[in-house]
C-alpha cells in the first residue's frame, strides 16, 4: 500500500475545476453542497493524489456515484391533546 502522509487527495468535478482537496495525509474529503436527492453518476467526479513535496499529481480516477441523502423531517414540538368525547385532537408544530 502506498505511503499517503505527504499526499493531498484532490476532487476535481468531470469539467475539470478542483472541488474539494483534503490536508496533507489525509485520504478522504467531503463533496459539499449538493441539494438532497441529487444523483452523482459514475465519472462525474474524479479523484486524484498530489504530493505534497514534489506537486506532482497522480492520474485521474472516476469516483463511483452516488445519491445524495435526503434527511428525514424534523421531529414535532408543542406538541398537544384536546380531549374529546371519543378521543383526542392531536396538534403539532
């Protein structure tokens, strides 16, 4: 396995401008920024290593896509209970 601790992971999106890079030794950085639901085909982004040292850049490689998360809703507050003669009318906010 490659010594990665001087190298710099760099995304570039398929048109060619940077999108993220990480700091020295680190493998991995975010994509950000991207609405939910988005879906990243294969290719569309591109990833790379560059040392540090000598700034030289390793071949670009397709990143495998992805589907952005959509989060789930954010939980009631105030919630409330009107009793009725059957039950309870529930509100929330």
């Amino acid at each position: 396995m490659a010594d990665r601790s001087k190298d710099i992971e760099i995304v570039y999106f398929k048109a060619g401008n940077k999108v993220a890079e990480s700091k020295v030794g680190e493998a991995s950085v975010a994509v950000t920024g991207l609405a939910a639901g988005t879906v990243v085909a294969d290719g569309d982004y591109k990833v790379t290593f560059k040392d540090s040292v000598t700034n030289l850049e390793s071949e670009k490689v397709d990143v495998k896509g992805w589907t952005v998360l959509t989060p789930a809703p954010e939980a009631p507050t105030d919630v409330t209970a009107t009793p009725t003669t059957d039950g309870a009318v529930i509100t929330a906010k």
